[in-house]
C-alpha cells in the first residue's frame, strides 16, 4: 500500500482535471442534450409588471402547423395543484395564476419538436391584464400602496429562517435587526458624526452558458438533466411538488457553463418537469440571452450609513440602513439580508451598532445570490464611507484602517468572536504591493492620476450539511461521489486532491463522479465559496474512512499496512482482485442562530472570508473617462489546496466585479428591461481589463478546514468597487455615491465640482 500520504498535491498547481475535455469539446453540457422524442419549450412572458390576467388568446399559436401543446397554468395544477416553489417563501407560481408580478414572467408554454417553430407559435400569443399599481425602488417598497403578494407562504427550509414569516399587507419579505451597545449615545459622545447614503443598481450573472432543463418522464419516475448549482434541493423540491418520495425523482449535472448564484435552488426544473408530465414525453426548455435579464439579478441596493469618530480617528458607533430590492419573487433574498446584514458595520472594531436590514418585494425581475451574497453592495457604502471620514480627518487611509480593524480575539457586531480572519494581513499587503509609502505620480494636465484601497470580509453560509463517498477499487484506483458541481472553479480537482493526500495515491487513478443524486449523496448547494471548506471537510472524512479501512483489512490477512501495494491487499483477502473499501464522510459546522431581536449570536458562521483590493486609475478631466491602470486583489483564503486555481479565482471574480462597476447596468421603464442583450449590457472586454492584474493569498491557516483551506470564489469581487472610487475620488476630488461609475457620472461630478452642473435628461 501507498504511505499515508503522497508528498505534498495539496498545496500544488497541478492542472483542472477536466481541462482536457473542455479544450476538446468532448465535455459535457446540458446544452447539448437530446433524448429521443424530446419536445422544445418556448416561453411567453408578461408585458406588464403587474397586473389581472383576465384573457389568454392562443388560437392563432395552436394553428401554426408542428405546434404540439400550449401550456397555461390552468394545465400545470392539473399535475402539481399547488406549483408555487422558492428556497425562503413559497411564492414563485411555475406559471403566472391569475396575475403577474413582473415584466418578463412567463405566462404560457408552446412545445413543439422544433424550437423555432414553438419560438415562432409564443410570438402570437396574445394576452390581457388589468393592470394593477407597481413599485420598483427598494426604499419607496418600505412604505408603497402597491403591495406585490397579498400573501406570503414561508418555505420553511432552512433552519435560520424557521421565523420567516414576512410582513403582511407590506413588501417586506424580512427584516433583520442587530443591536450592540448603545449607538445614540455614542454618536452625542462623538467628536464627529458622518452620514452617507450609498446605492448599487441591479445586474446580471451573464453565465455564458444560459438557463437550460430538460425532463424525461419514467414509470412513476421522473429524471431531471439541468444546468443547476443545487442538485440535492432540486431533487427535495421537485419531490415536494409532486407529493413523491425523493428516490422517484433522479436529477442529473455535468459541467456548468458558469452559475455565479444564478442556477441555484428551482429555475426551469419545475416548469420542464410539469411539462415532461403532462406530455408524457421528455421536454427541454433552453433560454436566450435575453430571457436570462427576467430570470435572476443581483440585488440593487441602497445604504444609508452612519458613523460616529473620535477627533484621533476611532470609530465609536455606526448605524446602518440597507434596502435589498429583492424583484418579484424572494429567492434567496432573505437570507442575504440576514447572512450579509449583520457584516455592513465592516471588517472594524466598533463598540456600539446599529443595523437594520430589509428584503423587499419589487415588481422587477427576482433577484438572488450572485457571487459575494450581498458583500459587494455593502463593501461599497463602507468603504467608501470609510475613505470620506479618513480625509475629512486628514488622516491616511490605510492608517485610518489599521487604527480601526477588527482584529483575532475580538467580537464582530454579532458578538461571534473573530478567528483564523487575516485583515491586518490582507491590508498590509494591499499596502506593500502598492507602494503606498513611497512617492506617486498623479499625472499632469487633463490626466490625473489616483490610487485607493478596499478591504472587506464576508461570514460563510451556516448551518449546511454536505455528504462524500470515496469508493476505492481493488486495483488501487479510486472513485469520489460528491454533488459539488464544478462550473468553472476547480472543485472537482480540489476534491481529488484532498483524495489523493489522505489516501497517498495519484491523482491521476482518481475519478470525480458529477452530481447524479441516484448515484451521489446530498450536498446542500455550491454557493457562497462553502465546497472548499463543507465538501471539502466531508470529502477527507469520507478518504480517512476508506483509508483506516484499508489499513484494518491489511492487518487482518497479516499484511504490513505501510508498505504493501493496496492491489495485493485485495488479493490476499479475496484471493482475487476483486471487492471495493468504501468510505463515507460527512460535514456539519456547529452554528447558533441569531436572536431575532437583537441579531447576536455567538457562533454565527464557520469561517471568515478577507479580500482586498487597491486600485490605481488614470481619469480624463475633459471627458470623465477613467482607466484602471492596476488592480491588486489580496485574500485570506488560508492554505491553499491549489494555488494556481486561487489565482485565477481571484483574478476572475475581480474582473466580474469591474463589469459591475464600470460598465454593467440593467436599465428599466415601467419595468421592463430596456437593454436585454449583450449589445447593449456591456460586460467587460479584453481591452477594458487593466494590463496589471495581481493576485496574491496571504500567509494563512484556517485551523477549520481541510488541510487548513478554506473557500474563495467571491473573495476577490469584495473591495473592487469602492478601491475604484476612492481612487477616482484621490485623483480628481469627486465622490461617487452610485453604481456603475460611468464616464458620464465622473464627468458629471466634475462640472458639478466645478460650479457648472449639466443638465438631467
């Protein structure tokens, strides 16, 4: 048998295991999936934000020749009776009953053996509404008229949300409050009290792979392939709808071609399976582009922050208000709320806090998790707010940070003391890489050149539960059963790494099998940067079981369990290579839930994920133009299973979070998305990235996690925005408040700087 442990894959670069097949085309997407018989789903979707639907014409859509089903709701309760799903409320209809609630929802299903003939067949739907009053700002929803669900059906699925309850007759779907001290005392004690009002606009995943579900109906089973992020829920809810027990209900994925949040919990599952139902026929529904704009966003957000300093530079108080415009449908809006509510004091030591934080109901399209869970938008009001206080009081930014910073030892806002949370670390060598003490060029004539620092930190999803199994072969290969679902971040490699350590055996003899949860046991979901630390603490449990079980079966058959080769092990137990050692391993991080009155808790998440950021920019006074000539993005993500694949995680989510804060932007009128197309949603380019990008992990150790690693997926999105805009501001004296930070908006400041403000549209 092999030794314990081979020397040192955890900790190397080796490359993705699947990179061979994605450079060939040979892997697998539900894209290209074709069963025999299958019929095509086209969706027809409101044009109304909200409103009654009183009458649906599809006459002239049934006409049209290879036309093989229109499908209403009406059809749908006639196989699922109550079709309404979602992770946190049961609100999302699988399609529209009796009125819509925002532009974009679909309506009706053609399904036809072509896709362009069902296409061609929804067009000529034709639908009418009594059009009801809407609302679509997440601050006017606190106090609107137009109330977007008379009524709310908690979920009840996770355990943190057992109180969800919503707020009746409101559009509030959660509220969350944290209470520390006392806060208006301090801010009467302070030297100085700022107050800043911050907003985020509402954007897009853009996985370049769109959503995509098909279902095959069996005898009394049903098999979902789909693109999705959380093969186990799928399969719990889908089995909930239909009133089965779960082994009636197998769900299949391969690759994803991108998720970022977006394909998490049900999406197309529901509607692709009533269908399958109804038909008796496998059906595929696969959206455009476009229709990815009414499917999921990202929470816009409005902050309201409020702190109270020291004439020396401490932050004694600080209140924060934040307004998550949660679209139609909640999603997993109030779990945002709540997981990313009670870090919007910041990575900082403050004594007395204040905050509320509110999910709301708009009639936009829904908004859900999207890599950082609600970080980013919050990241953005703190620091920027943090850089305002710090030149108010003439004090340097980054020693400003270092005089506040939330240090290990210390309780954050919730009372859950900081451990294993590298932000003095992560600072300082935003600080280094920087150069922040030495000299800086800040340009000459219409260029003015700026440089400005972020840092931000995020608590992980807890309670979760993930399940592996190792299934070593008589040969000494090795199997890996997991429903972590790699999209593009390197999990199914970091897993067989973490294999391939404990049981000291190739990576290359170990095979990662893809979520099929016949075959595979239960993970919560891959979201919100948890597979390294939960799959991955499930994943050595399930490879030390195996392993100890190997080493008993050598010492029974009088075998030396250090130096004999595993093949011979078998052999001498069986006579024959022949029989399996199956380990199983399981993860659940201990968690105590937050008190609903006052937020705190003394165990609220597992581990503490840390980015930084530092940003140098170039900015054209003539035109507002701005060019980020250097982009440095540090992360405590402890020691990395593969450093390589840290690299080009942090590397990817910064540039998905320079999208967001330069260009992207969903635009609406009256509720409908006015730039649905990657024409006109402007998504960065190879000449929009700056040509110095660096990526570095700080000297860490997560004493949590496997092999003391811990996540990183969104690490790096967390303290780009505000690093851009604290440049921004260092350069040419302007304070952005509002996203995305558009030449328009930066020329606009400068006029108004000026004395010389432009006029609105």
């Amino acid at each position: 048998m092999a030794k314990a442990a081979q020397s040192g894959i955890v900790g190397r670069s080796i490359a993705r295991l699947e990179a061979g097949a994605k450079v060939t085309g040979r892997a697998e997407y539900v894209h290209n999936l074709r069963l025999p018989g299958m019929l095509h789903g086209k969706i027809f979707r409101s044009t109304v934000a909200h409103g009654r639907i009183r009458r649906i014409d599809a006459s002239a859509a049934r006409a049209l020749e290879g036309v093989h089903r229109i499908v209403t709701a009406e059809d749908i309760c006639k196989v699922i009776p109550n079709p309404h799903y979602g992770p946190a409320f049961h609100d999302q209809p699988i399609l529209a009953i009796d009125k819509v609630h925002h532009v974009g929802e679909p309506v009706a299903v053609v399904l036809a053996s072509d896709p362009h003939v069902a296409e061609e067949a929804a067009s000529q739907i034709v639908v009418e509404y009594e059009e009801l009053p809407a609302v679509f700002d997440e601050v006017e929803a606190m106090t609107s008229t137009a109330v977007v669900h008379e009524a709310l059906k908690p979920a009840g699925t996770f355990p943190d949300l057992k109180h969800l309850q919503g707020k009746k007759n409101t559009n509030i779907a959660l509220d969350y409050h944290l209470r520390r001290g006392d806060v208006e005392a301090a801010f009467k004690a302070a030297d100085q009290v700022f107050e800043h009002r911050f907003r985020t606009q509402q954007v897009l995943h853009v996985p370049l792979e769109p959503f995509v579900s098909a279902a095959e109906p069996g005898d009394a089973t049903l098999t979902i392939y789909t693109a999705s992020q959380s093969p186990s829920f799928v399969r719990i809810e889908i089995a909930r709808l239909l009133g089965w027990p779960e082994n009636k209900v197998r769900v299949k994925v391969p690759y994803l071609g991108g998720g970022f949040g977006a394909k998490l919990y049900i999406k197309l599952e529901a509607l692709v399976t009533a269908l399958a139902l109804l038909t008796r026929r496998p059906v595929k529904i696969a959206l455009t582009m476009e229709e990815q704009f009414y499917t999921l966003t990202k929470h816009a957000a409005t902050l309201r922050i409020k702190s109270g300093v020291t004439k020396d530079g401490r932050i004694t108080a600080r209140l924060c208000e934040v307004w998550w415009n949660g679209g139609a449908y909640a999603d997993i809006g109030p779990r945002v709320t709540q997981k990313s509510g009670f870090t919007a004091p910041g990575p900082y030591d403050i004594e007395n806090v204040h905050i509320d934080s509110y999910a709301l109901y708009t009639n936009l399209p829904p908004a859900g998790a999207l890599r950082g869970f609600g970080i980013p938008q919050l990241v953005w009001a703190y620091e920027g707010h943090t850089d305002i206080i710090a030149r108010a009081l003439k004090i340097d930014p980054v020693e400003f940070r270092r005089k506040n910073l939330l240090r290990n030892g210390r309780p954050q806002a919730t009372g859950t003391v900081m451990k294993d949370a590298a932000i003095d670390k992560v600072l300082e060598r935003v600080a280094a890489r920087m150069g922040w003490e030495k000299p800086f060029d800040r340009g000459s004539g219409t260029t003015r050149r700026g440089r400005g620092v972020a840092i931000g930190f995020k608590a992980s999803i807890s309670p979760t539960t993930s399940v592996a199994i190792v299934n070593l072969y008589a040969d000494g290969s090795c199997a890996l059963y997991s429903s972590t679902v790699d999209m593009g971040q390197g999990s199914d490699t970091a897993m067989a790494q973490i294999v391939s350590e404990v049981l000291g055996i190739p990576i290359e003899v170990i095979t990662v099998v893809h979520p099929d949860t016949d075959v595979t046991p239960y993970d919560m979901a891959t979201l919100g940067s948890r597979s390294t630390y939960h799959m991955g603490n499930a994943v050595r449990r399930a490879a030390e079981d195996a392993r100890d079980k190997l080493m008993a079966m050598a010492r029974e058959v009088g075998l030396s369990a250090e130096t004999t080769p595993i093949p011979d092990v078998f052999r001498k137990k069986y006579g024959m290579q022949a029989g399996n050692i199956v380990g199983t391993g399981s993860f659940i991080p201990t968690y105590t839930p937050t008190d609903h009155e006052t937020g705190q808790s003394d165990n609220v998440t597992p581990f503490w994920m840390v980015g930084g950021t530092g940003a140098e920019v170039e900015v054209d006074t003539e035109t507002g133009q701005v060019r980020v000539a250097r982009l440095i993005n540090v992360a405590d993500v402890g020691t990395p299973i593969n450093p390589r694949i840290v690299e080009t995680q942090l590397s990817g989510a910064a540039i998905m979070q320079l999208g967001f804060t330069m260009s992207e932007q969903m635009t609406f009128s009256a509720g409908q998305c006015t730039n649905a197309s990657l024409a006109a949603y402007k998504i960065p380019g190879m000449l929009d990235i700056p040509v110095a990008v660096e990526n570095e992990a700080v000297d860490s150790m997560e004493h949590g996690g496997p092999f003391g690693a811990k996540g990183v997926g969104e690490t790096g999105t967390f303290g780009v925005s505000p690093a851009i805009a604290n440049a921004i501001d260092d350069a040419v004296g302007v304070r952005l408040t509002s996203l995305p930070l558009t030449a328009e908006a930066v020329y606009r400041a400068l006029r108004e700087k000026q004395g010389k403000p432009l006029q609105n549209d």
